[in-house]
C-alpha cells in the first residue's frame, strides 16, 4: 500500500515586534489543540505559494503576494495516517487584521515561548530556525 504524502504550505506571519503568529487547530481536526502556523493542503494546480496566499485569505482575512513570502524552512514528518511534507515561509508584508475566520484561536508568540506550547510534531523542530531568522 503506497502512502498518502501531503504537502502544506505555512507561513511564519512575523510582526514588528519579532513576534509569530500561531492558529490552535480547532475541536474535530487532527491534532486539535495544538497550535501551529497558519496555511494549508495545496489544492491540485496550485504552487505553494498559491496556496499559502489562498488559506491566509481564508482562514485570517488577510492579503499578502508572492513577493512578500520567503521560503524560511520545510519539514517532513509521518504520522500513522499519512507522510507530511511542510513548507514554511517568512511573511513581514501583508494587508488586514489576522482574525480566526474557522472558528480557531490565534496567538503571537516568540520563538522561545513556543517551545513550551504544544504544537504539532511537524512544527516543532522549526522553532529553532525560525528564532535564528528572526
């Protein structure tokens, strides 16, 4: 039986104050609870930039374009059901108020807090990275 690989494009929304924007999967959803960056599956077609632009639309009401997404780090982690593959990109630049439009909680929080959070383990090993980009 072959295994099912899913590619997630995620953003690292970083505000002035060197701050990231995390989503708390909502109740129903695997791994709910945990808190994760923002983004989501691609859909057939789509690059990963697309994508991300997609769900931050989506899920936050929020606008940003390629040009402001830097490819920042990936990881890949296989859980029981599928293998993941997740795509991070650093975002300064964007338009709007990030607001949980699914119903899920949102919080900032520096590099440093999140390893006491409970984040899913695809999201964990880039904390790290992601406090030296900062």
């Amino acid at each position: 039986m072959t295994r099912q690989t899913k590619i997630v494009s995620a953003a690292a929304l970083v505000d002035r104050e060197g701050r990231i924007l995390l989503a708390q999967r909502p109740p129903g959803k695997h791994l709910a609870g945990t808190w994760e960056f923002p983004g989501g599956k691609l859909e057939a077609g789509e690059s990963p930039e697309q994508a991300l632009i997609r769900e931050l639309a989506e899920e936050l009401g929020i606008e940003t374009q390629e040009s402001c997404l830097s490819p920042a780090a990936f990881a890949s982690h296989s859980y029981e059901e599928f293998d993941l593959l997740l795509l991070v990109y650093a975002c300064r630049k964007w338009r709007g108020t990030p607001e949980g439009r699914e119903g899920q909680a949102l919080r900032w929080a520096r590099p440093a807090e999140m390893f006491r959070l409970d984040m899913p383990p695809a999201d964990k090993p880039l904390i790290g990275l992601l406090d030296a980009l900062i």
